[in-house]
C-alpha cells in the first residue's frame, strides 16, 4: 500500500470523527415551547411583539433589555436580553435570539435582527417632506 | 404622457454597451475556442485576431457602461432607479464609489471591471496561453453580463427576465401616484447612501476584494487552458505569479473587512466566523494549498493533479460564495445584510456550468497527467507540503460544510417540506474549536518542513543539520513559549501547544533565513509568509483569548447573572468619573458636526495616573434626526489596544423619542419677579433675570433670531449646592424653539413657556394712553410725573439688535414718582426697518409703567408716548419646571483591552508581503509565458 493511500484513509478518518463531532454543535431552531421542555441552550426565531412594552433603562443597569416576542407558533413570551438595546429592533422582522428559559421568561445573550432592508421598502420620498422634518 | 427634464440619452447608450459587450463576449469565447481547438494551424491567427478585437470591444463596453453610470451618479439623475436608490443630493461626492458598488449591479460591474483590466494584461503577456485562457475569461463575463442584461425572453405570461439593467428608469420600477405628473422629477430625491457604509473602508474594502476574487479566475483559466491543451507541465509556471499576485490582493481584502470591521463597525472584534467572512476565507485557504502543491509539481513534477484541483476548485468557492452572499440564503446566520435581486438561478447556473467544465476536462485528460513513478520519499519537502496543502483543504472543507447549513436546509425543505432547519448553536467556539488544530499542523509543518529539501536531496548527509536546526528550534520556541505566558494567560494545554506552533515556525524560518538562505532576503518569501503565520497565531491567542471587558463595575452587578451572561458595559453619566477595572473614567463631552456626534471619553489609570481620551462617536442619519451607526475608537498601544463603543440613550438617540418624551414629562409653572425665589417641589430657585444674548450648548445662532433665555440658579433646600442654568427659547421664522435647561443630577429640567414674549410682543390687554409732546415737556400720569428728555439716535435696548438700514431712535423718558425717592428711566424705541415702523416697548418693573414710542412728527417736533400701567403679575418673568426628569446625559460604554493585537496585524501583513514579494521574484514565468 502507498503511503499516500494511508494518509488518505487517515484524513478520511479523521474528517468522519469531525463531521460526527460537529452534530453536537448543531441544533434546530426551537420554539418557546421545546425551550421550556429542554432547558437547554438554544436558538429561537420570533418576532417582536409590537404592542408590548420594551424596557430598557441603562441607569438601572445597561445590560438588560426585555422585550415581547412570538415564536413561529404564536406562543409569546417575555425576552430578558443581557445586553444593551439593539439598535433597529423595532424595525426587525424577525428575531433570533440565543439562549435558555429560565422560570417565565426567555434568558437571551445572543440575538440577531432581520432588518428589511433600507432600499427595499420603495417608497418614494418626496422633497418636501425633507423641508417639514 | 410627457416627462419633464428627464435624461434618457445615457441611459440608452448605457444599455446600447452593454448588449455590445454582451455579445462581444461571447464572440472572443467563441472566437478563442477556435483559435486554440484549430492552435498550430494557419487558421489561428485569424481567429485569434477575432478574439482580440471582440475581447478588446467587450473591454471598452464594460468601461462604456461604468463610465455611465458613474455619469448618472454624479449628475444625479433620479429618473435612473439606480441613481434613485444610491445617491442623494447630500452625499458628499467622495462617497460616489461607495454609492456605485452599494448595489448588485455596480458591485457585479466592478468585478467585470476587474476581469477585463486582468484580461487585457493577459492578452500582452500571456503569449502561447492567450487564446484557452481568454476563452474561458470571455465566457465567465458573458454570464456575468448576462446577469445584468436586463433583457426579457419569451412571451407574455411566460415572459422571463434575464438580469436586472443598472439602468431601468425609476418609473418602471416603482409604482406611484407622483409618476401621473410630468414633472415629477422636481419633486423627488435620492434615497442615498446607508450612512454605515459612508465610511472610506467602503471606499477601498470593496474593489481590493474583487480585484482579489476576480484574479482567481486567472489561475482558473490557466487550469483549464493546461487540462485542454495537454501541456500539463508546461503551465505550471506562468500560473504561479498570479496565483501569488491573487493569494495577496485576496488576502488584503479580507484583512480590509477585518480592519473596517474592528476599527469602525460595532462588533467588537477582527473575525467573527460570520458566513460572509467564511465564504470568502475558503478560496483563500484552498488558493494557498494550489500555490504549494504548485511548487511542488514545478520542482519535482509531484502533486500536479491536485495543483490543477485546487485552482480550478478555489474560484468554484468564489462562485459558491457570490451566491450565499448574494441570494439571501444566509439571511438568519449572518449579520451582514443582503437583498435578494432574483439571481439565484443565474448564479446556480454560473457554478454548475464551471464545475462542469473543470470535472469534464480533469477527468477527461486526468490519465494524461504525467506524475513520478516513485511516490514521494517521507523524509523529502515535497511529501510535508503535500500534507500542508491536506490540511488547508480540511480546514476549507470544514468552514464551507458548517457554513453551508442553511443550504443544506433549502434543498432539505425541497424533498420534505416538514424539515426542521438546523444551525450551528454558537458559531465562533464552533469553528475555533477545529481551526485550532488545523493551525497548530499548519505551525508545525511550515516550521519543520523548511529545514527539509525538495526530492529528498542528499538526506544521508542532511540528516544531522535537519535534526540540528529542528531541535534547536524547538528549545528556543519552549523558551519564548514560556516567557510569553508571563505576559498573556493561557487557560488550556491546547492553547499552550498552539501558541508554541506559532512561536516555533517563527523561530525556524527566522533561523532558515540566517542559516540556509545566507540571508538572502530574495529567496525568503516563504519564510516571511511563514514567520508572518506564526506571528499571527500569537496574535489570534493574545488578543482573542485574552480579551477582557474592563467596562465592569462588579459592585453594580445583580444577582441574576449567570456565569455565562455577559456583562460588558457600564453607565457614565456625563462628568462623573466612573471606576472600572483600574480606570477611572469621565465622559467628559459631546460635540456635533455635520451628522457627526463626536464623544470625548477620558480614562485615568488609577495606578499610575497615565491618562488619556478616546472619541467614540455617534453618526446620525442625513437628517440629523436618528443615530444610525455608533463608530467606536480605540486606543492604542504596542502591546495592546484598548477598544470603546458606547450607545447612546433612547431619548439622545432619536429625536422623536426625545419629543415623545418631552410631552410625557409634566411641567409646572412658576413667575417670579427679578431675583425673587421660587420654591419648587423639591427644591428653590433664584431667577436673576433675562438674557438678550444668552448661550446654550445645543442652540447655533442664526440671522433674525430672536433669542432669549433666563438666567437662574437652582439650590437644593438643605445643601449648600447650587447650579447656574440658563433654558433658552428662540423664535425663529414662526416657529418657537425651546433649549431647556437640565439639571441631572435633580432630575429637573427647565423651560420658558410662550407666555414670557408677552412682555415684549402682543399683550393686548395693556390699555395705552396716549401723550404728544415736544422735548424736554412733561405730563402726570397716576400722580407721577413722566418727562421727555430728548432723544437717543443710538439706542440700546435688550430685544433690539441692528442691523444695517435700520432708522433707530429711542425717547429718554425720567420718571419721578411721589412714594420714592430716586428716579426711573425708560427709552422706547422708534425704529424704521426696510420702510415699516415698528415700536419696541421698555418698562419699569418697579412701577409696573409701560412706555411705547410709536410716532415722530418731524414737521412739529413732536412724539407720541404711550403709557399703561400692568399688574405687577404681568412682569413677573415665567419658567416651567419638570422635577420627574430622567437622565439623559449619559453614555453607556463598552471598553474591550486586546492584547498583542498588533501582532495580529504584523503577521497578516508580512504575509501578504511574502506573496507580493514571491510574484515579484517569480515574474519570469509571468514575462516568458
């Protein structure tokens, strides 16, 4: 056998135990609910709950912001993200926040936004309302 | 219906260029095909001739259609949908490249753009290369191209779009009411340019990595034009100065990102493992493995299979990776934000049709690619490359498989729409978690293999100084692994061995340079690279492991944090110093600029008492109405970078919440006379009056203002503190501005209300009597004897400014009144400005008189006095206060210490010299063709 032939079968090892290692590393994306079920860490995709009440207030403490959100079931449930207020969450149109249930409310450190994006909205802004504002 | 003012001619000579080009290319990919199917024929210099003037027309089209759109862009034609989406009439002109590439199809036009200025240097220098090469360059544009053709196939409702035109008009694209007008360009503006990309990275980011991505296509075409022709051997060379030439300018653009994302952006850091950082990492690492085994085949005739497979494979990546970051697929793993613009299937296309042409002719001729008999000896530099190359591959492989997952989920949900899509829980432990290994091999064997020869040349007798170099090498690099674990912390075993990989190649090819190349810096290309890895690593260990947030305060935590939560920032309010980890630190103030919001942050070492100030900032939207990027600022150091971004309040960042704000705050009104005291619900004020020309941090003087503000001071009832303020209210135009003034630390702000320009204006419940009467003649009003002494022609009055035409003069009135015993004097103004009289009242507040000086009879030398009295009320000088006031003048600050960052930076850019440098020594190959 060529020695060529036994490092390939070595990569070819080496890449199985890796792919196989790297599963741990993945999940799906859950809702609320299997949040609750697992208590594990994990990823949510929800939306803003519009009508809620957002609270951040830094003079208490700059590392929390709550919010209201929607998994993909339409369950809702209170965010405790542990950071300062991303910028543009209001104009998210969803929301994937990493992180675990902890008693009533979803305990974040991670979250990313959709934004739509500026330019797809194609409104078309008239000169006027630039001398108004 | 007509249009007014619009400018179609560009846009149809624009669009006329590009079909020319379109079709061009596919005459020189045609035209080449023949020039190198029919090579060593009499017919190949005609078909050559073909392919050169049609590659050559293709040429000059794209620059046709860029120079017109820059055109466009710069004239601000907004009839353009283009021009429309990018520019606005307020962008600074220095940001008309950022606008031009911000969209899909002036960023696809740079990467043609770049096609051809490579194209045309190949066609001088790529002599017996010129006609497979340009062939397949002509064909890699006639689908870019295409993607911007803009032209529809078919009919009716089976009408297909081929391609979006960078110049469809505005009214075909967008449907709105204001197009029923002809002259609806009059009423339009711009959308303009992301303020996050008004940024000169975005100036020079963007064509560095396409000149990067579009130079792989060169190495490509090589690839191909060897497989086709059959002279496997004989490409080997030319190829390899512009596979070092694109392994550098790639790699510069990627750093750019890196650079722009650290220095400017708000991430926090170089690399992230972000999907779009991948995609374009992967052709890099696979480029880099073509390169060694390229000089391996080049030398020893091994490894020439897989020089074709990486180079053909690493511009398949850029492809691979145009469309993940083009489609929109990554949309919920990646920060970077991506429209889709309907290319999908084009792009799918462009990779299926060259991975096809790469697999057809590798494995069509792969039986022909010559390879030595004998495999390659263990103890040879060939045999470790190669398996440097391996494990670059691994790596490649690796990021792509783990990017690719939501890929994978779209054609999972195609076979079984119930598929749960899957995603990497934390992506960057993720990927450190394995690059890690693949750096420590990649340390080891740049270090060991460089004591190593090509073919294993006179091994018996090199045997001695290998293991000499190699254990001397280690001893040292064990040394220095140790003394910079004094300076840095090292947490894992793992982490120590990579950081002794790192150390160790940089000691050996250090010592390579001295021993072997005789320091002849000429052939130490590799070795720089090398040394340029190892530094790198040490870089990536120091500044990435040992990151440390020093915006903590460990007293201000709650309990609720888990061990895993962060906490990175803290809340400095405006002049107080803050303590946090060894610093004290003052926000100390706030600057604005055009939409710029500059922040003065100073930090004192406690220990030392070194002190210095960084300006994080603030960039706020065109309209200066809403923060849309925060710009972080960073100190540095030789040995370390301390890093701050801050955000800025809710009600500072945007001024609708400010005003929101402002209405639910509630406002008491107090009047009080000149240097009387009011008494607050907490606390007691003294006003000390009014202020003509007052002053407030965020009010800027303009022409015909009338401004006024009230100065006072607050004192709080059982300290001795007190704070001057003065709130300012300005009528500008009709409309009335407020300043208020704030007390933060009382949580009390301060305005005027309306009601104070009573006293100067309107008032109509005054009843005025009248008097005429010549100078130095007197009257009795209410028992008080009020006389005229004469005029003022230069008067001065606390609400009058002049200006130049004024007619001003003002009426010397004494008062004398029985119950006192000093006089009062008043001067009502008469004034004539641009041929309207006007009058300017004065008064005496001690008196509750008001005087008015509304007629000057010239012909009987006589005046006309108004005079009222008022409540006593009436001149009391009114302010609202609010005592419910949160805070707003503070920051919240995020500071992050990177050490050793800079040999981050170092050891990136000796790389990159190294490759510049090996393309310069190898630019023979490059000349000789």
């Amino acid at each position: 056998m060529k020695k060529i032939h036994l490092i390939g079968i070595f990569v070819i090892a080496i890449a199985i135990a890796v792919l196989m290692s790297i599963s741990g590393d993945v999940s799906t994306y859950a809702t609320f609910d299997q949040a609750i079920q697992s208590g594990d860490r994990v990823k949510v995709v929800c939306q803003l709950s519009k009508d809620k009440e957002m609270v951040y207030n830094p003079v208490e403490d700059p590392n929390r912001f709550t919010f209201f959100a929607k998994d993909d079931n339409g369950l809702e449930k209170q965010v405790i993200l542990l950071r300062s207020k991303p910028q543009d969450i209001e104009m998210s149109e969803s929301i994937v926040i990493t992180g675990k249930m902890q008693e009533e409310a979803f305990v974040a450190n991670d979250i990313l936004l959709k934004c739509p994006s500026k330019y797809k909205d194609e409104e078309i802004q008239l000169k006027r309302e630039q001398k108004g504002s | 219906m007509e249009y007014i003012g619009e400018h179609l001619l560009p846009g149809q000579i624009g669009h006329f260029f590009l079909l020319l080009s379109f079709v061009a290319s596919l005459l020189a990919a045609i035209a080449y095909f023949f020039a190198t199917q029919r090579r060593n024929t009499p017919e190949e210099g005609s078909w050559k001739k073909i392919g050169r003037a049609s590659f050559t027309i293709h040429g000059l089209g794209v620059f046709i259609v860029v120079g017109t759109i820059f055109y466009i862009m710069v004239n601000q034609y907004f009839e353009y949908h283009y021009v429309w989406e990018h520019v606005s009439e307020d962008l600074p002109m220095k940001y008309i490249l950022s606008a031009f590439w911000e969209g899909q199809q002036g960023s696809l036009l740079l990467w043609m753009f770049w096609h051809v200025v490579l194209g045309f240097v190949l066609m001088f220098t790529a002599k017996s290369w010129e006609s497979p090469v340009l062939s397949t360059l002509a064909l890699v544009q006639l689908i870019i191209t295409s993607m911007i053709l803009g032209v529809y196939v078919g009919f009716g409702a089976e009408e297909l779009k081929i391609g979006s035109n960078p110049f469809v008009l505005l009214r075909n694209e967008v449907q709105a009411p204001i197009f029923a007008s002809g002259d609806y360009l009059r009423q339009i503006k711009g959308n303009g340019l992301n303020p996050l990309l008004q940024n000169y990275w975005n100036t020079i980011h963007p064509p560095t990595l396409f000149l990067g991505f579009a130079s792989t296509i060169v190495p490509y075409c090589f690839a191909v034009a060897g497989l086709w022709t059959g002279r496997h051997k004989e490409w080997l060379k030319p190829v390899m100065p512009w596979a070092s030439f694109s392994a550098a300018i790639l790699g510069v653009g990627i750093l750019m990102g890196s650079a722009w994302a650290y220095e400017a952006l708000s991430f926090g850091g170089y690399w992230a493992w972000d999907p779009v950082e991948n995609t374009s990492l992967v052709p890099w690492l696979i480029l880099i493995a073509g390169i060694h085994t390229n000089l391996i085949a080049k030398n020893t005739g091994y490894s020439i299979k897989s020089t074709y497979i990486f180079y053909l494979l690493s511009f398949v990546m850029v492809v691979y990776s145009t469309l993940l970051t083009r489609s929109g697929i990554l949309g919920d793993t990646s920060v970077h934000a991506f429209t889709e613009m309907g290319l999908e299937n084009q792009l799918v296309l462009f990779i299926l049709v060259f991975t096809f042409i790469a697999a057809f002719l590798y494995l069509k001729n792969r039986k022909d690619i010559p390879a030595p008999q004998k495999e390659e000896a263990s103890s040879s530099k060939e045999f470790w490359m190669f398996i440097g190359a391996l494990v670059l591959t691994f790596s490649a492989i690796l990021i792509t498989v783990s990017t690719s997952l939501p890929v994978y989920n779209k054609i999972a949900e195609l076979f079984n729409p119930a598929h749960e899509a899957i995603t990497i829980k934390d992506q960057e432990p993720h990927h450190n978690k394995y690059q890690l290994w693949i750096a420590v091999l990649i340390s080891l064997l740049s270090g060991f293999a460089q004591f190593l020869r090509f073919k294993e040349f006179n091994w018996k007798k090199h045997i001695s100084k290998f293991s000499k170099h190699a254990a001397i090498s280690i001893l040292i690099a064990g040394g220095l692994t140790f003394l910079t674990t004094l300076w840095i912390k090292v947490i894992a075993w793992q982490y120590l061995l990579l950081l002794f990989a790192g150390i160790f190649t940089v000691v050996a090819n250090t010592d390579y340079i001295f021993t072997f190349l005789k320091g002849n810096l000429k052939m130490a290309s590799s070795a720089f690279g090398h040394i340029g890895f190892g530094l790198m690593v040490v870089g990536i260990i120091a500044s990435g492991l040992n990151k440390k947030h020093i915006s903590t305060n460990p007293f201000a935590q709650r309990g609720l944090l888990s061990q895993d939560m962060l906490n990175t920032n803290v809340l400095l309010l405006k002049g107080v110093p803050m303590f946090m980890s060894g610093y004290h630190v003052t926000y100390v103030s706030d600057t604005l600029e055009g939409n710029l919001r500059k922040f003065k942050v100073n930090f004192k070492k406690e220990d030392n008492g070194e002190t210095f100030d960084v300006y994080p900032s603030a960039t706020y939207d065109n309209q200066v109405t809403k923060v849309a990027a925060y710009n972080p600022s960073t100190k540095r150091y030789l040995d370390k970078d301390i890093f701050t971004l801050f955000i800025l309040p809710r009600t500072e960042a945007d001024i609708q919440e400010k005003r929101n704000y402002e209405d639910t705050l509630s406002y008491e009104l107090y009047q009080a006379y000149e240097n009387d005291t009011i008494f607050t619900k907490n606390h007691y004020a003294i006003i000390h009056g009014i202020n003509f020309k007052p002053t407030h941090e965020d009010y800027k003087k303009e022409d015909g203002d009338i401004a006024l503000g009230v100065k006072m001071s607050i004192h709080k009832i059982d300290a001795d503190t007190s704070w001057q303020v003065e709130p300012v209210t300005v009528v500008r135009k009709n409309l009335l501005i407020n300043y208020p003034a704030i007390v933060p630390e009382l949580s009390m702000r301060i305005k005027i209300p309306e009601l104070i320009f009573d006293r100067f204006f309107g008032q109509p419940s005054l009843d005025y009597s009248d008097f005429v009467l010549k100078d130095g003649e007197h009257f009795s009003y209410n028992g008080m004897k009020i006389s005229f002494n004469g005029f003022n022609t230069n008067p001065s009055h606390p609400a009058y400014t002049p200006e130049e035409g004024d007619i001003a003069v003002s009426a010397i009135l004494k008062v004398t009144s029985p119950g006192k015993d000093k006089s009062f004097e008043a001067e009502p103004i008469y004034l004539i400005r641009k041929s309207q009289p006007f009058n300017m009242k004065d008064q005496i507040g001690e008196l509750g008189l008001h005087f008015r000086f509304t007629e000057i009879d010239p012909a009987n030398k006589t005046v006309k006095i108004g005079v009222a009295t008022a409540d006593q009320q009436e001149s009391k000088i009114p302010v609202e206060i609010a005592e419910n006031a949160l805070r707003s003048d503070y920051i919240v600050l995020e500071a992050i210490v990177f050490p050793g960052i800079n040999f981050f930076w170092l050891g990136t850019i000796l790389m990159m010299v190294a490759f510049f440098l090996s393309m310069w020594n190898r630019r023979k190959g490059f000349k000789n063709g």
